[in-house]
C-alpha cells in the first residue's frame, strides 16, 4: 500500500481550458472534498477566466503553437517536464492527448495513474480523415491502454468498446450537470426575445463538425416565431455566422461567447428547448452523452436529439424529447415546429425533463466518483 501524507496531492491534466472544463472541475472538487490537494494543469485560450476564478491551484501553459503536431509535441513535452519535477500522489489524465506524459511520470517516478476519457478519441471527425493522426494517437492508446489499472469514462457503450479493444472495462462516471434550482432564468426581456416565439438553444465549447449546428441554421431560417440561442465556442462558429448573414436571419439567431457554467445555465433554462444533435458518422459520436443534453435536462427543458443509442436511451426512459432519424434541415424543421405549434406536448416533454432533472443530477453520479478515488487512495 502507498503511504500517503495528510493531503494526498492530486494534479488534473488536460489540454484545453481549464475554465470551461465543466467534468474536469466536477471531479476535482469532489476529489477536493476527499481530502486531497488539487492542482489543475491546462492551457491559456483567448476565452480564458482569470486564474483566480479557477477554485483549485492551476497552471496554464501559454502556448506558441495553436494547432496541428507542433502544439500537441509542445504542449505535451511541457507537461511531462512539469509533472516530473513537481511532486505529486495521484495522476489524472483527462483524454488521449495528455496521457503519454502522463504514463510516462507514472512509471518514473512510481507513482498512480488514473485515465479519465471524455470521449473515444480515436473515432472523433476531426481525425477521420487524417490517416497519420490517427494512427499516431492509435499507437499511443494501443501502446498504454492495456497497462492502465484505473480508467474512467463518460459511457457503457465507450466501455464496452475500450473492454473489447483492450480487455479493460472502465469505470463509468457519466458528465450530468449540476443541480441548478438556484439559478435563475434570463427573461425574454433581458434577451429582446417575443413573448410567443419558441426559444430553442445549441451549447457547448465543441460547436464543431458533425454536430448538426449547420443544419439546425438552416432549419431555423425557414421557421417563423423561433429564436436560436449558439451560446459556447468551436470550429463550425465562424461558418455559422456567415451562413446566417447569407440567409439575413440575424435577428433570428443570437451568438454568446463561452460562459461560466452558472451563467450558461440562465441561457438555458430561458429556453424551450435543447438540441443535440450528433450525427452517426464517427464512433466518438454514436456513443456519447453529450454535456449540454445533460444541462438542457439539469435546467428543466426537453430536447431535440439524434437518434443515437446512448441519448435515445435517455430520452426513452424519461421521455423528455424528440427523437430525429436523420439531422437535415427538414427533420430539424419537422421537430421544432411540432413543438411551436403543440405547446401542451410541450408542456409535457417539459415536466418530464423536470422530472429527469431530478435524478439525472452530478450530486448522485458524484458517489461514483468518490467510491472510485477512495479504492484509488487505499491501495
């Protein structure tokens, strides 16, 4: 058994920002509440906080490189230099493009590992097409997975696939929102938003391809009385605004930056509806549990979603949704205007989210966090 001081120190590392890292900050804190000393590794973004917003020590790398493998190499051989001459108990990597620096520590200096995979990263679109990527981010899953002992990730289906990968079942610890009954709505008001239009939102800091914004802009250029909410930051972001200009529908369409999470969910709750809509092109995407259809459900709204297996089984259970076949404009457009036009079916999928909301909550899926890091602690 390790011997560990009073306050185990536990560092975080991921390659982000660490200020909108809803998971990352989630288990931190309950780490944190464990007795351990917290530190939070990421990177400086032009949406950053100030390091004082963050509530756990942090360090942000400011990195010269801002894409493709010269701003991975860098980013991760600093990482691996901080972490090998910086003390710490625990280490715990969040997703595929900190882990090598991570492994490598582990086995240095003898110290814990845990791997916690946001997503399955070798499926996401980004690299789909880019076969040197991919195989290189392969070889480094291939190369450490099977040597892992303590792994996390957001979904039985992504479990599934790591244990018939690499014989490892990880842990499930799936990214519910928080409880957010204190957080009050932004008004229509406050918004310029009608009385009667239907306010449907798309969210997230991963606004990016396959993700159906694109089709849902097109979709709501042909809806009267609907207002879009793009509220969060990704690659699709600048293509979505020029596409609402091309369709003179900015005043249908409003765009907020990236925003704490309390101040997110007063977008949220201010809406009549959540979308997520992944499309079934990558496996990344088939197996998620996006972030934002847990924080529609936290805030107490339905949501239009794909019909991918993880999210039609929440949505099934609780019925607090519209399932779509395929994510086109027209299917889009089909969905929102049931729910405009039938606003008790509405009412309905509303109270059932509220419902969800509930039991789908991070102060329940917490536990699990908690058994996890207390066997990772004991041993």
């Amino acid at each position: 058994m390790h011997s560990f001081s009073k306050n185990p120190r536990v560092v975080f590392s991921v390659i982000n920002s660490i200020c909108y890292d809803q998971r990352v900050l989630k288990i931190a804190e309950t780490v944190s509440n464990l007795g351990c000393d917290i530190t939070i590794i990421g990177r400086i973004t032009s949406n950053c906080c100030e390091s004082e917003e963050i509530p756990f020590r942090n360090v942000r790398f400011r990195m010269f490189f801002k894409r493709s493998f010269l701003f991975y190499a860098s980013f991760n051989i600093r990482l691996f230099f901080y972490l090998l001459f910086h003390r710490f108990d625990i280490l715990v990597s969040n997703d595929l493009d900190t882990l090598l620096p991570n492994f490598l520590v582990s086995k240095l200096k003898h110290i814990k590992l845990v791997y916690d995979s946001h997503e399955y990263f070798t499926g996401v679109p980004e690299i789909k097409n880019r076969p040197f990527v991919r195989w290189a981010w392969t070889v480094i899953e291939k190369k450490i997975f099977p040597r892992l002992k303590h792994a996390i990730t957001v979904s039985e289906s992504i479990a599934s696939l790591y244990e018939e990968l690499y014989g490892l079942r990880p842990h499930i610890i799936r990214n519910l929102g928080k409880k957010s009954d204190h957080i009050t709505p932004l008004t229509r008001e406050e918004l310029g938003i009608a009385p009667n239009d239907l306010i449907a939102i798309i969210q997230g800091n991963g606004i990016n391809i396959d993700k159906g914004a694109e089709e849902l802009i097109d979709a709501v250029g042909l809806i009267t009385g609907i207002v879009l909410l793009v509220v969060g930051s990704g690659d699709v972001v600048p293509n979505l605004k020029l596409r609402v200009n091309e369709l003179n529908i900015g005043q249908k369409v409003i765009f907020i930056p990236s925003v704490p999470w309390e101040i997110l969910i007063s977008y949220t709750k201010s809406a009549d509806v959540g979308m997520c809509l992944e499309k079934d092109t990558n496996l990344n995407y088939r197996f998620s549990l996006p972030n934002k259809l847990f924080d529609y459900i936290s805030a107490g709204i339905p949501v239009i979603a794909s019909n991918l297996p993880e999210t039609s089984k929440i949505l099934g259970e609780y019925n607090c949704g519209l399932l779509i076949h395929d994510v086109t404009p027209k299917e889009i457009f089909d969905a929102l205007s049931l729910l405009k036009m039938d606003r008790s079916r509405l009412l309905k999928l509303k109270n059932n989210a509220i419902v969800a909301s509930e039991k789908l909550i991070w102060e329940i899926e917490s536990k699990r966090v908690v058994e996890f890091y207390k066997k990772v602690l004991k041993e």
